[in-house]
C-alpha cells in the first residue's frame, strides 16, 4: 500500500485567506489532487479543543464521526468556497482523505473545498465572508 503523491499543486499566499493550494497545471475533473496522512487529535466527540480548531477535519467524514484529525501534506491548508471545485473523501483502509477535483480546475486556479453548513461554523471556528 503507498500513499498517491501529486505533483500539480503548490502552496502559495492566497486571496481569500492566508495561505491556500494552487494548481501549477491544469487539473481534470475526478483527478485526484492530493492524498493525505493526518493525525488524529485526542479530542473525543462532544469536546472542543481550540489548539488548530479552524485546521481540523472531522473523520471519517459526516455526522458519526469519531476522531478530529489534521491533515498532513497541503490538507489543512484548502480554503472554504460555499462554491467549491474540489472535495475530500475519506480511505477507511489506508487512514487518509483524499482530495479530488470536482470540476477542471485551471493553471493557478486556488482549490477550494467545502467546509461545511451552519453546523460546521457554530462550534467556534473562523468564518471569513467570500465577497
């Protein structure tokens, strides 16, 4: 088993905040982006931790989730867009998310994902407003 590694993105700063991935080429809808390690963090369900809150994913993805984890590699680094060209799945088997594109995503186009509805962004983490 080995983790997929991607050579067409960069990390560089970003118009929407901080710093963000960009594509260094153009990137086709369904390629996979990025493959990710993470960490999980010793945060159980119903507790908050704010040490890297607005960095954490939950895992596996959805409602039963059951760890808060930070992605290795770019992963905690993908800006929130309410109109995202990229998503993240969850690989049970491998322990990793993976990132993958939505839609054709361009030469430095940023990759943005969804981070979540109201829910995501009640619990304490940063919100910035896309003019």
């Amino acid at each position: 088993m080995e983790i997929q590694k991607h050579n067409k993105i960069q990390v560089k700063k970003s118009p929407i905040h901080g710093w963000g991935v960009f594509a260094t080429e153009d990137i086709k809808e369904g390629e996979l982006i990025e493959e990710c390690l993470f960490l999980r963090l010793p945060v159980k369900r119903g507790e908050t931790n704010y040490t890297l809150f607005d960095y954490t994913f939950v895992y596996p993805k959805g409602e039963n989730w059951v760890n808060h984890i930070i992605a290795l590699g770019y992963g905690s680094l993908y800006n929130h867009s309410e109109t995202p060209n990229a998503t993240w799945e969850d690989d049970l088997e491998k322990e990793t998310i993976r990132f993958i594109a939505l839609k054709p995503i361009g030469k430095d186009e940023e990759i943005v994902t969804y981070y979540g509805d109201e829910n995501y962004w009640s619990d304490g983490r940063s919100h910035i407003d896309l003019k």
